[in-house]
C-alpha cells in the first residue's frame, strides 16, 4: 500500500512540475508576445508622427496662401503675421475676380487647353507605349533614351523654336498651339509611365482575344486598358497636372489675354512697383481647387497606379469576354489558361 502511495505521489509530483514548466513557458511566451507588440505599437507611433511632420511641413504653404487670401492689404504685412485672419474677408476674390483682370475667361481657357492636352496625350500615348512594350529590338531602347532626353529638355530652351514653328504656320494666339505645345511635354512622360503597365499584361490574354475575333485596336480598347485603367487614369491625372500648371509656353504662344491661361494671368496681379499677395493668392487658391478636386475624386485610382500597377489585381471583365467565356472562338487551352490564371473569382 505504501508503495503505491509513494508511486501516485511521484506521479503527481512529476505532473505538477510538468504544469509548473508549461505555465512558466506560456508566461514567457507571453511576455515576449507583449514586448513584440509594445515595440510594434511605438515603432507605428513614431511612424504616424514622422507622417504628421512631414505633412505638416509640405502642407503650411498651402494654408499660408489660403490664409492670406482672407487677410486685408494692410494685415497681410503685420509684423509679426498672424497665423489666423484676424478679420476675415472676401474683398480679395472680388477684387481678383473682377473684368479688370479677365480671371473667368482665363479660368475656361485653362480648363480647355488641359482637357485638350489630356486627351491628345492619351490618344497618342496609349497606342505608343503598347507598340515600345511590344516590341523586342534596339530601338525600344532607343526610343526610351530619346523619351527620356526630351524630358530633360527645360521648356525655356524650346519655347522659342516652337514659336517660330507656330508663327510660320499662323497659329500663334491659337488655343491649338498652346495644346500642342503642351503635348510636348506630356507626351514623352506618359508612353515611358505606360509602357510597363503594357508590358506586363499576359500576351495570352490578348491571343485569346483576337482568336475571339477582336482586332489589335479592339483588343486594346476592350480588353487591356479596362484591366490597367489604374495606370491610365493616373497618368492622365498628371498630364493634367502638369497643363493646368504649365507658363512657360502659355507666356511665349498666347499675347492676347483674352486667350491666355490662369497662369499666365497669375501673373497680371504681380505690379511693376507693388503687389496685392491677398489678391494674388485669392486667385492661386482658385488654381489650385481643381487639382485638390482632381486628385481627391481620383484618389483610389491614383494610388493603385502607382502602387501596384499592371502586377496587382488583374482581373478581366465580363463584357470584354463574354463570348470567350462561351467557348465559341476560344482554344480549350487558351480559354482554360486565361481565365483560370485571370479570373478565378467569376
């Protein structure tokens, strides 16, 4: 009896060390879990705070512009400035927004030499950068040094040949001019942000879509810019961008001011002796609302395009491949390929 009393203690006193051990390790375990997770969680606090200062700083100038264009011409050369409008008002939008400055018509000249710049740049860039992706030689990389040297190009230097180019051909004072000189600069930039999206799409995709019967353009139009419209709509963005904001050639091609851009009337503001800044800036915070428009609507796009690209989500869409999907033109192999590799979701 005694021995089997001392066995049932042993055993007992084994498990209970066992136990002892497993709770001493689940505490470590869990110790280190909370220490990992305390370090994480100040490693995200320093990050978000790194994040606020920076946006702070990039972000002041802005709110000094809008600051200012509430501000008196007498408050805005207070000394110290004040951080906040003391008396706020709106006599510098009247004021700049007046016919002695021809700031509507300027405001529709903008909007109408970028939207034209936007959709030139993308009709020539989209089929250019498809055909340099494509294209397996020496001059694809040609063509990409020569892109990428007329980048580098400052529109000071070329401003004055395309003025005589566009004085020969009488379209100088033409809103087609400023377009196309425009064009200029957008264009190289585009096909070179364009040409990986292209280039990374999966050519059986577009095998499989002119065994469908689609053309080169159609499979373009149909199927590869819906799968990379990210890519597409975020270099339109920025081609809109950089016309909205463009001076240089406005101020060379356009005299007439009833045909020049907001820029270049930013620039009527500035006088000979003395300058407004509250009015000057009441007009540089209308300048900039369409692109905080732009880019606030366009957000999610934007930052899938620069991302991700042609490499996240590809994904086909229906309409594009609705006869696909039925078999009628498609190889097994190629029907079986594209959409189990595309479109295991439909």
């Amino acid at each position: 009896m005694s021995v089997e009393t001392s066995e049932v203690q042993g055993v007992a006193s084994e498990s209970a060390t066992k136990d002892g051990k497993r709770a001493e390790a689940s505490e470590t375990r869990t110790f280190a879990k909370t220490k990992h997770e305390k370090h994480e969680g100040r490693v995200r606090i320093a990050k978000s705070a790194a994040a606020w200062v920076m946006a702070i700083f990039y972000l002041f100038p802005v709110y000094w512009m809008v600051c200012t264009a509430f501000k008196t011409q007498k408050e805005t050369f207070v000394q110290p400035p004040h951080l906040i409008p003391q008396n706020p008002t709106l006599d510098s939008f009247r004021v700049a927004f007046s016919d002695n400055f021809g700031i509507w018509k300027a405001l529709g000249n903008s909007a109408i030499i970028a939207a034209g710049c936007l959709v030139l740049t993308l009709l020539f860039a989209i089929p250019a950068a498809y055909a340099i992706a494509r294209m397996r030689s020496a001059v694809t990389t040609g063509m990409l040094i020569l892109l990428s040297v007329v980048q580098l190009l400052p529109a000071i230097a070329i401003s004055i040949p395309m003025f005589v180019l566009f004085r020969q051909a009488g379209m100088v004072n033409t809103l087609p001019s400023i377009i196309l000189a425009d064009v200029t600069g957008t264009l190289p930039f585009a096909i070179i942000m364009l040409r990986p999206f292209f280039k990374q799409f999966p050519k059986e995709v577009e095998e499989a879509a002119r065994l469908d019967g689609l053309g080169i353009i159609g499979t373009i139009v149909r199927v590869v810019i819906p799968t990379i419209r990210p890519g597409v709509i975020m270099i339109g963005s920025f081609s809109f961008l950089m016309t909205w904001g463009e001076f240089t050639f406005a101020l060379t091609l356009l005299t007439k001011a009833d045909l020049q851009p907001l820029t270049v009337a930013l620039n009527r503001l500035i006088g000979q002796y003395a300058t407004n800044w509250n009015d000057l800036m009441a007009v540089a915070t209308v300048i900039a609302i369409p692109v905080l428009i732009l880019f606030i609507a366009l957000q999610r796009y934007i930052v899938a395009g620069l991302a991700g690209g042609a490499t996240k989500g590809v994904r086909t869409r229906r309409r594009g491949y609705s006869a696909a999907r039925s078999g009628r033109a498609l190889p097994t192999s190629l029907s079986h390929s594209c959409f189990s590799s595309l479109t295991p979701g439909l």
